[in-house]
C-alpha cells in the first residue's frame, strides 16, 4: 500500500454518499481528514475482527468482501465497487 492524497471529493466523478452532503464545513473537515491509498491486487485491506478506524470508499476498482470460515475455508459475501464503501460495519463494535 502506498498512500497519497491527490483527489478531491469534489473532484471525484464516483457516486457515493459524500456527494449528498451540502454542509460545506463538513466537506471541508471530510476533505482535511481523508487519506487516499492504493492497494495492489490480492492485497487484504482489512482482516476479520479488526477494529476499523475510518470507512473506505473504493475509487476505482473493486474489493472482495469475505470471510474465513471453518478449515480456512473462503466465503465470498459481496465486491465492492467503485463508488462503493467499504469497512463501515466494524466501527460500531
């Protein structure tokens, strides 16, 4: 992973929830704290029981959600997209 922050928000031609704020301090303060990263193909992003810090939104590409299951045994749940976020649901545990 490498990590670069060349992309604005608003810049962004991706369909995704931020495109619905209309708060501009809020932009702002989403803009000021987000990083970009690239990942390489096959790369895990986020492991399973793993405290998420932030919600990821796939810029371009897509990511594989799965699972571990008994004898390491891989279930698909769904692919992200582009536009997609991704990690959301572990910031609640």
């Amino acid at each position: 992973m490498y990590r670069q922050n060349n992309i604005t928000c608003k810049d962004c031609k991706n369909d995704c929830l931020i495109k619905e704020i209309s708060d501009p301090a809020l932009l702002d303060e989403i803009e000021n704290q987000k990083l970009v990263s690239r990942y390489k193909s096959g790369q895990e992003i986020i492991f399973e029981g793993m405290r998420a810090m932030d919600i990821k939104f796939v810029n371009e590409g897509k990511v594989k959600v799965y699972k571990r299951g008994g004898q390491g045994k891989i279930k698909i749940l769904r692919f992200s997209k582009k536009g997609d976020i991704f990690g959301h649901r572990s910031l609640h545990t």
